[in-house]
C-alpha cells in the first residue's frame, strides 16, 4: 500500500525544497537569492500550518564513541488529528524513519509505545494523538574522535488523519557533539524521553495463560493478577489480519481467572496459531493499571 489517502479526496501538501538546485535557470545573482527566500518561506508557512509537526530530539547533549544512545522522533498532533501505531487498525499505514547515518553509526527499530484505539465511524485504529515520542536506540562508532560533531539525517513519513487522511514526510536532520561519557549530560528534553520509555510495552507473563479459537472467537484466558480483577482490557495484535479492530473485545471473570473474547479477522489465516500482541488493563500505567506484551499458543 502507498503513502495515500485511505478515507477521502484530499490532496497532500506539497513541502517544497529550500535549495538552488530546485530553481529555475532563470534564476540568477540577486534574483536567485529572491527565489531560495520565496521557497523556503513558503515551506516554512506549509510546516507551520500543517496538522502534525515533526522534530528530531536527542536524550543526551552529545554522543560517546562506541556507546549506544537515543533519538526520539517528536510529532505533535492538532486536535482531531492522528497518526499510527506499527500496526495501524482498520485504516492507515505507520510511521517509517529511513536513516542516513555516518559510516559506523547503526540504527535499530521505533519502539512503539502503547498506542490508542481511535474509533473513526464504523473503523478503529490504533495510533496516537497529542504529542507522541517515538525512540529510536543507535549505537555510535567506536573510532568518533572527541571534540568533533556527528551530523544525524533521518526522513520521517506519516499518514495524518482527521475527517481525511493526508500523507506527509519530512527531512530531519540533528547535529552532537562528540564527547567521552562521563562529559555527557541530560539533553532539553530528557523528562520527555523517559515519559515515552515508560510507555514502551514489555514482556509480560500472565499466570495461567492459555488462548482459545473456535470459529471466529478467540478467547484469551489467565488468572486473576495479583493487582486484582481488571476492569477493562484492551488488546492490540502485534501482527496483521489477525484481530478485528472494530469488533468488541468483552471482559468476562470466571471465577480467579480472567476471560477476554476477541473477533478473529476474516478470512482467518491458516497459520493464525499464537496470539501475540499488547494487553493493556485499565488505561494502561498512566492510569493505574498495567501494560505489557503478550505472546500465547492457540489451542
């Protein structure tokens, strides 16, 4: 699926490019200069007003040679709008960094947050609203000379969607100093970094736990945890066309075990045969209840 709109007409903005090489040959001495200005002031117009604003933030103020470190990919949403989770739901495609680092710098994957259900008509999605943190953890090279600077470039994609879906990308670029460990110190936006840490889903072992499939229901079964019965749950699959969405997902206690139904996305798969996603209780950590990953056979 390309980077389109999934729910209306709309036509994405055009981000124009703030260099020469862009101009027309017309455009020469003074006048050139007039152009680039022209460009970039009407890029700069189109990035102000467009519905969610992206920047490339650093957890630290600088990097180590040979020591992992952390960048997050901060969007900010409008009111209304979203953007989506690694899985998107009924609807939409996720967000994608594409890296372009120096020689010995390597990137691993986003570390998706618990994302949002996110109710658009008859569909769900799964996503995020308001200002979402997005962590990437890089391992810098071990030859990075102290004293000198590393120059981080990163292209971030995404689909925002509101009553339309409008696809958008953007050049990202971040500039660290390069210095021995014990000289690096908390970046601006550290407290951000670790609000978004806290909201990455780990592993989480559920006693008792065993899944069910019979036609279409799928019935995850485990005991009551030691934080007492849940009073909501809400599971996001960590794979494709394996969960419905929209269908309901009923909480039902069976005596000191907890049962959850959820809807197998039709047609079902022949090789449907773990469950695998994130289980959310009661609003998640924020909210006093709890989050993590789940992974359990199908019998």
């Amino acid at each position: 699926m390309g980077w389109g709109s999934t729910r209306g007409p709309a036509q994405p903005p055009r981000y124009l490019s703030c260099s020469i090489s862009g101009l027309s040959r017309k455009c020469w001495g003074s006048a050139a200069l007039a152009c680039v200005l022209w460009a970039c002031s009407l890029q700069a117009a189109a990035l102000e007003l467009a519905p969610v604003k992206a920047n490339l933030w650093s957890e630290r103020d600088g990097i180590s040679p040979g020591q992992p470190f952390t960048l997050g990919l901060r969007l900010l949403h409008a009111p209304g709008w979203h953007s989506y989770w690694v899985i998107p739901g009924d609807a939409g495609l996720p967000t994608k960094l594409t890296w372009r680092l120096p020689a010995g710098v390597s990137a691993g994957p986003i570390l998706w947050p618990t994302p949002h259900r996110l109710p658009v008509g008859p569909l769900v999605d799964y996503g995020y609203e308001g200002d979402t943190l997005l962590l990437t953890d890089l391992q810098a090279a071990s030859d990075l000379p102290p004293g000198s600077e590393v120059l981080i470039q990163a292209k971030a994609q995404w689909l925002m969607c509101h009553d339309v879906c409008i696809p958008a990308s953007q050049e990202l670029t971040i500039t660290l100093p390069v210095r021995q460990a014990a000289a690096l110190h908390r970046g601006a936006n550290a407290a951000a970094f670790e609000r978004a840490r806290a909201q990455i889903p780990r592993d989480l072992k559920l006693s008792g736990a065993s899944a069910t499939r019979a036609g279409t229901q799928v019935t995850l079964t485990f005991a009551i945890p030691g934080s007492g019965m849940p009073r909501r749950l809400e599971f996001f699959p960590l794979e494709p066309a394996r969960i419905e969405p929209s269908a309901p997902q009923t909480l039902r206690p069976n005596g000191d075990m907890v049962q959850l139904e959820l809807t197998a996305a039709q047609p079902v798969a022949a090789d449907f045969r773990t469950l695998r996603g994130v289980l959310q209780a009661d609003g998640g950590l924020d909210a006093g209840g709890w989050v993590g990953t789940i992974e359990v056979p199908i019998r």
